[in-house]
C-alpha cells in the first residue's frame, strides 16, 4: 500500500511524509477516523515509507505484509482453528488475506472472515504480552520496528496496561500505530501519550473517482453512490454490491416497524415488539450493531424519498406489501433527529453489554411514538 494508493486523504499523506522527510517521526500515533476512510490504510502506507526509505527491497515485503519488522495486532476470539489463547499471530494468514481483500474493511467484516461474528473480539492480556516479545527483539533490517494496532479501542485495560510503559518508553526506533474509530474508548494514560491524527469523511468527490476506477463504476452511479456513502469507501462498496441490503435484515426491519407503529394505543401487539427484541437479542453483540447501522441507513433512505430526492435513493425494499413510497411520509424533519438519536443510543449501550433484549424493547416503545409523530408546519 503506497500512499498514492490512497483514497483523498493527501493532506494527510503529505504530513506523514513530511514526518519521515525529516526524522520527527513520534513514537506513538493515534489514527482516528470512522469506518471507511483509509486509516488502516494509511498507517500501512506511512510504514512503508518509513521501512522502505533506505532499503527499496522492503516495499515487496510490506505489500505482502510479510516484512520481519512490520507487526499486527489486532481482535481476536476463539474460533473452529484457534481453541484457545487467541492471539495475533495465530490468525497472520487470515489477516494477510483480509487486508489484501478489504483494504477499507471494517471490524464486522474482519470478525466474518474469520468466523467470530456472533462474538465481540478483544485485544487482550495474551495478546499484550505477545507485542512486549516482538519489540524486544532487535530489527532484522536494523532500522525501524513498526507495530499496527488496529481497533485499538478493543484493548481491554489490562492489557492496555500492559502496555502503557512500552507505549511510553518504546525501545530505540520503535513506531507504534495505533489505529482506532472511537478515541474515547481509549484508557486516558494511553490517550495522552500518543500523537493524535484525526482523518476527515472522505469527499464525494474522491469516493466518485475511486469507484470509477477501481470498480468501473458509471459515472451517474457512482455520484449516486457517493452521496449516500457518507463519506466512507466501505460504505459506498457495500452500496455498490448491495452488501448493506441483506434481505434478513430488511425483513426484521419492517416486522419491527409495523409492529412498534401498529402497537400505539393497542396493548395486544406489545407482545409482538417483545418477540421482535427477544429476537435481535439472540443474535450476536456485532450482527445487533449491524442490523441497528442497517435500520439507520434505512430511515435516512425514507427521509430522502419523502424530501423529494428519489435520484439518491437506493434501497429497493425486496418483501412483498412493503414499498418505501408509502413509508416515506412517515419518516421527516420532525422525527428523524430523534429516531436516530434512539438507535445510536442503542447501539452505544449494546457495544457496553447492556441487556440487548431490554435496550431492543426500550427503543421499539420509544419508536411507537415517534412514528405517529406529525411534522411541524
């Protein structure tokens, strides 16, 4: 990955160059961005120019991912391979595949690839004791030693503990990366001691152009595409292969809102939003989090087509009786705000191990009424 490989992001590209240019590379560098802008990207591309500045011969191993003095870390789980003590370099194949796959993938995607997806994966203990041993080594090239961590948030804090002293003190020409998508969720000591870059949305601009060449894209879908994206090339691929409207969730989405719009002023079909939640409780922590991104993506859809912006529209409802033209009146200016401020509640309370099923049903309640509510004239 060269950082003329990446999608927008020059600015920042330039920078950590510039960084390399002149030796003020710091030990320890946070690259937050959302899903879908290249951070994982970015952060493989700086390594490269940094390992690859006085030894050309290292760029073939960085592209592969193979090079002695380019580490990965990353959140694991245990799996039908990996019976125990999951650890990174137990899934080093899987991820070399991953990243050559999904160079913008997101977590969900790495948790299906390697089979893990009903499970909420975690950089633990293990995992912190394995990064202390790689970095004690000396570099094989003599130079730098790099370590990625990518969704770095899913360290557990005694793991993050683990490594607040090397994160502090790394030995001599020792880089960590740490890559993440909520800084927040980061323990404090670590925060303060790293570098942080923060990536903007990508524009519309750069997404049209990527899907032009990289997917042959036309140029009046890939506009349209771009738009809905909201500034993350994942994203905008899942749009393209139609991986965002998975028909199971397309029909849990519309159960559910039947239900919670029929369920006001009619007690005998509560029963039915707590079958729905009881439901969605039983998937896994990461497809909940999936299906709530699915239900928002959906609204925001319904909100387009009730404004009048059908060109931008691209959810085509698969199940029978249910079209997006009748449920688009129902979707406006005086709800969506609070509608999506329930999901992303949600979603926020489910990523923390609330009780999934309670949390379902408190926003199933809450979504009755909101979707009776009229639209201020």
């Amino acid at each position: 990955m060269l950082f003329n490989n990446l999608i927008g992001q020059k600015h920042i590209g330039n920078h950590l160059k510039r960084t390399a240019d002149h030796a003020r590379i710091a030990h320890a560098q946070l690259f937050v961005g959302k899903e879908g802008v290249g951070t994982l990207a970015a952060a493989i591309a700086y390594a490269d120019y940094i390992l690859s500045k006085n030894n050309k011969d290292s760029h073939l191993k960085v592209e592969k991912l193979q090079h002695p003095d380019l580490h990965f870390s990353f959140p694991t789980a245990i799996n039908d391979k990996v019976k125990k003590h999951p650890v990174s370099k137990l899934f080093l194949n899987d991820w070399r595949a991953f990243v050559k796959e999904y160079p913008y993938g997101s977590l969900f995607q790495w948790y299906e690839f390697i089979g893990i997806e009903n499970k909420q994966g975690q950089i633990g203990v293990d995992e912190a004791e394995e990064i202390v041993k790689s970095l004690q080594l000396k570099s094989y090239e003599g130079d730098y030693k790099i370590m990625i961590i990518w969704m770095a948030e899913k360290m557990n804090n005694a793991a993050a503990n683990k490594l607040l002293k090397l994160i502090e003190e790394p030995p001599e020409k020792t880089i960590f990366l740490l890559v993440v998508e909520h800084k927040e969720q980061l323990i404090n000591t670590i925060l303060s001691r790293c570098q942080i870059l923060e990536f903007p949305l990508l524009s519309e601009e750069d997404i049209t152009n990527a899907l032009i060449e990289r997917e042959n894209s036309f140029a009046a879908e890939a506009t349209k595409i771009a738009h809905a994206a909201e500034g993350s090339y994942k994203k905008a691929l899942d749009i393209l292969r139609k991986e965002g409207n998975d028909l199971a969730y397309e029909t849990l989405f519309i159960t559910w809102v039947r239900a919670a719009f029929k369920a006001k002023g009619n007690a005998s079909v509560i029963q039915d939003l707590i079958e729905w939640s009881e439901s969605i409780g039983k998937m896994g922590r990461e497809k909940q989090k999936q299906f709530l991104n699915f239900c928002l993506q959906f609204f925001r859809q319904a909100l387009l087509f009730n404004y009048g912006a059908k060109d931008l529209v691209f959810i085509e409802p698969q199940s029978q009786g249910f079209s997006i033209e009748k449920f688009a009146p129902f979707i406006h200016g005086g709800n969506i705000d609070a509608i999506y401020q329930e999901l992303n509640d949600a979603i926020y309370h489910i990523e923390r191990n609330g009780n999934a099923k309670l949390i379902l049903l408190d926003t199933s309640i809450k979504l009755t009424r909101l979707l009776h509510t009229k639209e201020a004239n």
